[in-house]
C-alpha cells in the first residue's frame, strides 16, 4: 500500500548511501528532476538509516525498525503522560494501547512513510509539556521543544502541536491566568516554541529553494484546498472514501463510539476536566479542522493523513477519564468502566489485527508491478553486470522510483505503454539513456524498439534492451 511513497523514502536512503552522504543534497533515482534532487521532510532518519548501511549492510527493514521504535517509544510516553495526570496504572496503559485499535496507526509504525514517527516525536514532546507544568523543570521544557521541532521537521504538518502551545501560552498571558505567572519559567516553552518554529520554517524555506534549483516536482509542497474541489468532489471524497473505504481503518467503530462517550462526558462536565488540557485540546481540535481543510483533496488516497487528529484523540481519552476520576465515583463504579474499556481495546485491536491482515496480503498493481518484477529477476539483470552509473528507461511504470530503486540505477520512466515511443525513447537516448527495460512484451511495443537497441535479455517477465 503506497508503494510509490515507500520506495521514495527507500530512494533516499540509497541515494545518500550511493553517493556520499551529503546531508543538504538528498537525491532520488528518477532523472525527471536535475540529477535526481529532491527534498521533502527533514531526512536525518533517512540519512540514520544509510549510515546503518554502511555498518549492517543494505538491509531494507532498518528503516521501518527505526520508524517502529520511535513509533513505540511514543505509546510508552502516552502511558507516561496519562499517569501523570491520572495517577491511574490501569486507566493509563489502556489509554496507551487504546491507539493500537487504529488500523491506520499499526499499519504505519512500521513503515517507510515518516508520519508514523512524527507521531511518536510529538507524543514524547507532549508528555514533557505536561510534566514541566507540573514541575516547572526547565530540562522538560527543552525536550518538550526538542521532540515539537523533530516532529515538525519530519512532518511540516504535525506543527499543529507546537503552535497550540504557543497560543495556549499566549492566552494565558493576555488573561493573566494565576496558574501561568506562578509557574517557574513562565515563558520558557514560549520562548522555545518561536525557535521551534524558525527552525522548521528554516529548513521548509530551504527545501522550497532545492525543489527550485533543480526543477523538482517529485512531491506536493502546496496546500490542496476544500475549497479548490466541486460540490461533487466534496461529496465523493467524504462519503465514498473517508466514511466508507477509509472509516474502519482509523478506529474500530467501538473506539469512535467510545471516544464521543468520553468527549460528551467532558464537555457536560467541563468543570469537573483538567482546565489545560481542555484548553489545549480545544486548540488542536481546531488544528486539526485547519489541516483537512487545506488537506481535503488528499484524504482520498492517504489513509495516513488522519495520523495528524491521533494527538487530539489522546488528549480527549485522558481528559475524559480525568473527568470520570474528578467526578469521584466508588471503586465498584470505576472497575465497571475499566472492564468496559478493556472491552473496547481488545474488540479493536482484534478489529485491527483482521483489517491488518487484508493490507498485507500479496498482491501487484501498476505502482508495484515493475519494481517486483525487477526484483524476481535480480540474478539474471546481474549477470548483465550493467554499469552502476548507466542510465536506464523503465517503461510502462507509473512510479517514479520504485523500480528504479530496486535496479539500484538512476534513469527515467515512461508512466504508460502508449508512452512507449521512437521519439520518447530517443529524447532518453540524447539525454544519456544507455538502456530501456521492458515489462509489457505485446508486439506493437517490441516493433516500436526494434530499431533502437539490442536485446541483451528476454524471459517471460521482461526485457532488456542495450540502446543503439
């Protein structure tokens, strides 16, 4: 699933491997860009993970290790975070593994895609948010500025986070809240908060300029606002996709149901939740709305862009049971409700665990096709000892790596097989082509490059030509 994004994130893994380790010059394979250049999110995992290469060899799981150990590390400080604040052992560690009812968030933590980790990133961060206002500890106010800014470098949109805190403190400066002028250090997450926020403005504007200087395209850096779609598309995308393809996905209908419960139960008692984090909360919530307005075109086909309300939904899980806890129920009362959301967490995991199941089961489309082809053939393509600085076309292949990746060669692709043209094969050629391979064998394709090169190898799957 997104095997295009995946391979992009393996691309630059390999590229800074291939050639040097240059840290502000990441590089992809397809040559549609100047020499390959592009940039995204702030690649220091990316860059981690090639220098692992360099000590374990290429081994393809390292990425998603890392992504899958801040992603845990993350659920370990949401457990964290909630006992501090509810002082509850039970009602904390379900709270942690109420996320894994999330189809969307299990599929992701151990990925190549950096949303996942951006993720663990802010629920660390948020922990040393909430335990320096308790504390006032000035070493929680940096690590709670160190993980906002790691978070938001990786993934520009997870800012949301920081800018919360911000205008939290902010408003409790305007109104002049006791609570605020009383802690230690007022202004220190503030203060941090403006640098967070110059820091990943800095490397945004940097990586608009690299996209600029060679002619970039690889990725969306625009917003794809609601309000650049039709009445129609509007409609499609929320009913058809988000409510009927993608729902199930994100939560397990109980673990929606469950959070409303415990929304409602904070909003009838408002007085009786923590003034904070309702507060906060209330502004993430906002965040949230923001970011899908601005994002709605891209919830069709990225399930992942919901990892940006999980933060949100945490905050709402804590602060509901904080209310249940500060409305002081007997004990019978609150064993009753953790059997209850016991219930709910183990539905949903296993809810989780078959919807998991269907995502990873074998199949090829498009996207993939090319890529697993080259990969089956891997023997036979090395035994051509094709140069490692040759120049490839890959044709039909729709993504802009993944093949590419898995030749371990830079070169170009043509998206269809009616793209498969003397002339488009001979603008390659000026370009430095030096071969083309094949995966659709019909006739008509094969006469079209007669003329142009040689057959070095033919099977079943695909052919290789060295071009004239």
């Amino acid at each position: 699933m997104h095997f295009m994004r995946q391979t992009d994130s393996l691309s630059f893994v390999s590229q800074y491997f291939n050639n040097g380790f240059h840290f502000f010059e990441p590089q992809l394979f397809n040559l549609k860009n100047i020499d390959g250049r592009a940039a995204c999110e702030f690649p220091i995992l990316y860059y981690l993970t090639s220098i692992l290469y360099l000590i374990l060899g290429k081994k393809l799981f390292l990425l998603k290790f890392i992504h899958l150990l801040i992603s845990f590390t993350g659920l370990f400080y949401v457990y964290r975070l909630a006992y501090l604040i509810l002082k509850d052992y039970v009602y904390s560690i379900l709270i942690a593994l109420f996320l894994c009812t999330s189809t969307v968030f299990n599929f992701y933590a151990f990925n190549y895609l950096p949303d996942a980790p951006a993720l663990g990133f802010v629920f660390i961060a948020w922990y040393y948010v909430f335990h320096y206002q308790q504390s006032g500890a000035k070493s929680s106010g940096i690590k709670a500025f160190i993980f906002f800014t790691l978070s938001s470098l990786i993934k520009v949109t997870y800012l949301i986070n920081p800018i919360a805190i911000l205008v939290f403190y902010l408003f409790m400066l305007l109104f002049k809240k006791h609570s605020f002028y009383n802690q230690q250090n007022p202004f220190l997450l503030f203060k941090y908060g403006l640098i967070s926020l110059l820091l990943v403005s800095s490397w945004n504007a940097y990586m608009l300029y690299y996209n600029q200087q060679y002619d970039s395209h690889s990725f969306n850096t625009t917003i794809l606002p609601l309000w650049d779609l039709t009445n129609n598309d509007i409609h499609l995308i929320w009913s058809d996709y988000v409510m009927s393809y993608w729902y199930n996905s994100y939560f397990a209908k109980s673990s929606f149901h469950f959070i409303a419960i415990l929304f409602l139960l904070s909003l009838i008692f408002i007085k009786k939740s923590n003034y904070n984090i309702s507060l906060i909360n209330g502004l993430l919530f906002l965040g949230c709305l923001c970011f899908s307005i601005l994002f709605y075109a891209q919830f069709k086909d990225h399930d992942y862009y919901f990892l940006i309300c999980i933060p949100f939904i945490t905050l709402t899980l804590i602060n509901g049971m904080k209310t249940l806890i500060n409305i002081d129920l007997s004990e019978k009362y609150h064993r009753f409700f953790k059997a209850v959301f016991f219930l709910v967490v183990f539905a949903g995991i296993n809810h989780s665990r078959h919807k998991l199941t269907e995502r990873y089961e074998y199949s090829i489309d498009e996207y993939s096709q090319t890529g697993l082809l080259i990969d089956e053939n891997r023997n036979a393509i090395d035994e051509l000892n094709i140069p490692k600085d040759a120049k490839i076309i890959l044709a039909p292949e729709p993504s802009q790596n993944g093949g590419l990746f898995y030749l371990d060669r830079m070169g170009w692709t043509i998206n269809s097989k009616e793209g498969i043209t003397k002339n488009a094969i001979r603008t390659f050629k000026m370009k430095g082509a030096d071969f083309l391979l094949l995966s659709n064998q019909e006739p008509s394709i094969l006469e079209v490059l007669e003329s142009e090169g040689e057959i070095i190898l033919k099977n079943e799957d695909i052919v290789i030509y060295q071009l004239k």
